[in-house]
C-alpha cells in the first residue's frame, strides 16, 4: 500500500526536456528557455502536469550542461534569469510543476571553487575537491581513460569520475554541504517543485576501500540535502546505480526523509548486451522487469518511476519493438504496458510521437563526449563500420538530437537558414509533431488518451495491481483495483495470438487498433484497456 506522503505524486505525469534540442527561439541553433515557454500548452495538452528540465545552469557544456560552473545562473545559450522566472511562471499558471536537474556530484573545472581550490593549499576552497600528490587507485573515468588528472599550478592530481573537465567534490568537507544546501534552497526560494539528482550514488565516496560510490555517508549526505523542513515538499528523484532492493528503500523508504524515489535501470538493458552492442530480445523482457518491480515497490511502500527513455538512453522501440512498418502500435503498445502501472509517470521529448533511433553515416555527425570515446577505443580494434554500427546504437546522440515538429529543413526547432548544434533526425521528415498529428494513427493523440485515462481513474494511479499473464506468454495482462473500479490492460507482443481473460468487461475506452471486445484475437503489439464488469 502505497504511503500517503507519496500518494500526491502519483498523479502527477512529468514531461522531460533537453533544452538544447527542444525548441529555439531566436535562430541560433540552440534551444532555449523561451522556446519551452512557447511549447507548454503543446505539454499540457498532452496531459503532463510537470516539466523536468536537463541542466540548463551556466555550463562551458563539455558534457551538455552536466559540467556546472555556475549553480544560480543560467547558461548563456538558454537565456537569462528573467527567461527562468517567465518559466517558472509560465509553468505555475498552468498548473504545472518545475523540476531542475541538479547535479551534485562533481561541477565544471570552469567553476570558481575549482579555480580558487587549484590555487593551493591554504584557501577556503582547498578541501572542495580530492587532491593527492600521487595518484591513490587505478579508478577509471565513465568516459575513458583514468579518473585522475595532475594539475600543474596545484601540483596534485584531482578526482574526475567522468570527464577530466568534470572535477568531484568533496562532500566530506562541511563547507561542499552547506554550499549544495544553499544552491537547494535558491531554487526553492525561485519557485522550483523538485529535483532530479544526477549520479546521487557518488556523492559519498571510500578511496581508501576503493569505493567510489555508495559511500559511508550517502543517506547523512542526502539528508542533509533534502531531509531539512524547508524542503520536505520537494519531489526528488535520484538516478544511482543499485538494483537492489533493501538500498532503494534506504533511499526512498517513506520515513527515511531522503528522496521520493529512485530511477531503476534494469528495464533499460532490454535489446542490448551492453551500451553498443544490441542483442536479440522481445516485449517479454520488459515486462517480466516491470512486474519484478511493480511487487518489489509495493510490497515495501515505495514510489516507482515509470520511464522507457530519457536523455541518456536510445529510443526503445528500435530495440525492442519495430521502429518501421509497427513504429505507431510498437510505441502505444509499450506506453500501455508502461504508463498504466502503479508509478509516477517521465515521458521523454519525442517518445510521445514515437520518435525512433536515428542513423549517420560519419563520426563527424555526433557529438555525445561518451560516445566519441568509445569509438575512438573501438576503432583500435574494430573496422569503420563496425563502430559505426555500435555508435548508431548506443550513442546518446539518439534522444538528442533536435525536437522534430515539422517536415522542414530544420524540422521546425530553429530557422531554416540556422545551423542545429546537432543535425535534425535523419527521419524527421517522417516521423515530426505535425505530421503525427495529422495522421490517424496518432501517438500523441494515444497518449494523450493513455494519460487522461490515468488520471480521471484513481484505480491507474494508486490502485492494486494483479498481474494475470504467466512468464511463458506472449503478452502482458494486468488489472488496476480501488475499492469498486476495476480495469484490465492486455498488451499483446510480437505475434498475432487469442487472449481470453478470465472476466467479462466493457467495450475497451482505449485502444490502439478497432476494438471491441478486450477478450479475443489481438494483432502484433495491439493493446487495450477496459473496465471490468
């Protein structure tokens, strides 16, 4: 039973945006704060009622905003303060919420601590960052190479767990708490509803045990961060690398007062054996992980996190569904499978018209810092082509790449004669908002659909789950139950199959084939969802 302190976000559907690719408004080629401004009717016509916005602090963006140099100013590209606060603004009158990216774990060795704390060793900022005169471990960075870098004026050499340009903080040194609690309480102060927290993991960290995540003091940390009264209304969710269940509810118990819940990440190596490398996989997968967790949360009053893409990931239906002559049944039947389960609800930029994975034929055409440096390690192996293939697959540039709203040069987010910071989707001609929305197989109109069924019904927002198909089938059905409503979801797979269910309903209200009866011969990857009699 899912605890009243969380029982409010369950109804809320959060919409996240990579600002950079989301919409320009004065032909630059960069998105910015008063082009998402221009797209918020466009958000809560589908039917989300918050915004997650990806780092858009000032940032020299030598890993896309994720290298802050400045926590309480914006980046130039996106705009000014005045920008954010008509943001802000804009999202509230609609009845919407804000939620800012905050990355505590390391910020851009641009930032004025680092500056101050390379100087030496007698400074305020001397401790902000980890300093050795030789280097203590064989740690390697997430992009490559090692995760200690010399630096020449200090005569030391610093921690950075990605990129060299992204030195760790310290946060066993009080002053580095304090100093994130104030950036914290800035936001709140500015309107902000909650945070999602990059790499929380890492926060807390044991060199001489060679841990480099989950530390000693991570749950004191993150205390310290949101467990203060001020705060305590704040929606926050954490991205760590635990799949284990008694650390999640360290994490996100409903008494622990750290964070309202955790991404779990496990569903998203579906289709893949590693980042790069695909692998042979079905809908069976996904579902199998969505009912693990779908127990495990509830069985210890934990809030889930209902997502298939984000910023990070490649678009999941070019890796387990068909991206081509299926895309619109492939996505609205995985949206069904996902977003009616018992969670709160992240829809990433483009999922909701089913954008699929993108391809390019020259490394010169991406520009992910994490991608580059796996092909530059592949290629001492690997033919072009063959790294060529992983990149296409696993590079981050795939969710990146610019917002697709129409067929036009520039599909719409900046001016025909601008140049994008990264070149428009290779099938942005095929696949943008203008044209989904004039199509009968509309995926936005389907989510739009999916999510106002969501929310009208308390049974899809905190109700039970009961979960009917075995792990053999070929098809995932469940029933959502509160107190005298009751709905079942069929979601079928790959095949063309007959599913009976075990009760009579009414006609299916949503439904992304003509349907008319929940019970019976369903199509590869139709779906539906009708109230039980």
């Amino acid at each position: 039973m899912l605890s009243e302190k969380y029982k409010d976000f369950t109804g809320w559907t959060i919409y996240q945006i990579y600002p950079r690719s989301f919409q320009d408004s004065n032909g630059d080629g960069i998105g910015d704060l008063q082009g998402i401004i221009s797209k918020l009717d466009y958000i809560k016509e589908l039917g989300a009622n918050a915004v997650w916005l990806c780092p858009c602090f000032k940032s020299p963006n030598d890993d896309n905003g994720y290298d802050v140099s400045d926590y309480r100013d914006i980046m130039d590209e996106f705009g000014t303060m005045d920008d954010m606060d008509a943001l802000i603004k804009g999202l509230h009158s609609r009845g919407m919420k804000l939620i800012l990216d905050l990355v505590p774990n390391h910020t851009s060795t641009d930032h004025r601590w680092f500056q101050e704390s390379r100087k030496g060793r007698g400074n305020p900022y001397s401790d902000y960052y980890y300093w050795f005169d030789e280097i203590p471990n064989d740690w390697q960075s997430a992009f490559g190479g090692s995760a200690w870098q010399y630096d020449a004026l200090r005569g030391q050499y610093y921690l950075h767990t990605f990129a060299a340009s992204q030195a760790d903080l310290n946060w066993d040194n009080p002053a580095v708490v304090k100093e994130m609690q104030g950036v914290v309480d800035f936001w709140v102060d500015k309107g902000c509803d909650g945070f999602r927290i990059d790499v929380i993991d890492c926060i807390s960290k044991n060199i001489e045990m060679g841990e480099n995540s989950h530390g000693p003091r991570l749950h004191e940390y993150i205390r310290a961060l949101f467990g203060r009264e001020k705060v305590s209304h704040l929606f926050t969710v954490g991205e760590g690398n635990t799949n284990d269940i008694e650390d999640i509810v360290l994490h996100c118990g409903s008494e622990r007062n750290e964070l309202s819940t955790l991404f779990i990440f496990d569903h998203m190596e579906c289709g893949r054996s590693d980042k790069f490398t695909p692998k042979e996989d079905s809908l069976k997968t996904l579902r199998n992980h969505l009912v693990y967790w779908q127990t495990e949360t509830d069985k210890n009053d934990l809030l889930y996190s209902l997502f298939i893409e984000n910023h990070d990931q490649p678009q999941i239906i070019s890796r387990i569904g068909n991206d081509k002559e299926l895309r619109y049944e492939s996505a609205t039947d995985i949206a069904t499978m996902v977003y009616l389960l018992k969670g709160v609800p992240f829809i990433y930029q483009g999922q909701e018209i089913g954008m699929p994975a993108a391809h390019y034929d020259s490394i010169d055409d991406f520009d992910d810092v994490e991608c580059l440096g796996y092909y530059h390690k592949y290629r001492e192996t690997l033919s072009e082509e063959e790294c060529l293939r992983k990149i296409n697959f696993g590079s981050r540039d795939n969710a990146r790449h610019p917002m697709a709203w129409d067929d036009s040069r520039n599909s719409g987010f900046t001016d025909e004669n601008a140049t994008p910071w990264l070149l428009p989707h290779n099938r942005a001609a095929e696949v943008n908002v203008a044209k989904d929305l004039a199509s009968e197989k509309s995926v936005y109109r389907f989510y739009k659909d999916l999510l106002k069924l969501r929310k009208d019904n308390k049974a899809f927002q905190y109700g039970d789950v009961e979960v009917f198909s075995k792990a053999e089938d070929d098809f995932f059905v469940y029933t959502r139950s509160h107190g005298d409503s009751k709905w079942v979801v069929v979601c079928n797979f790959e095949t063309q199959q007959n599913i009976e269910l075990p009760f009579e309903c009414e006609m299916p209200v949503l439904a992304n084939m003509n349907r008319a009866t929940a019970s019976g011969c369903y199509a590869p990857y139709e779906c539906a969802a009708a109230k039980v009699k």
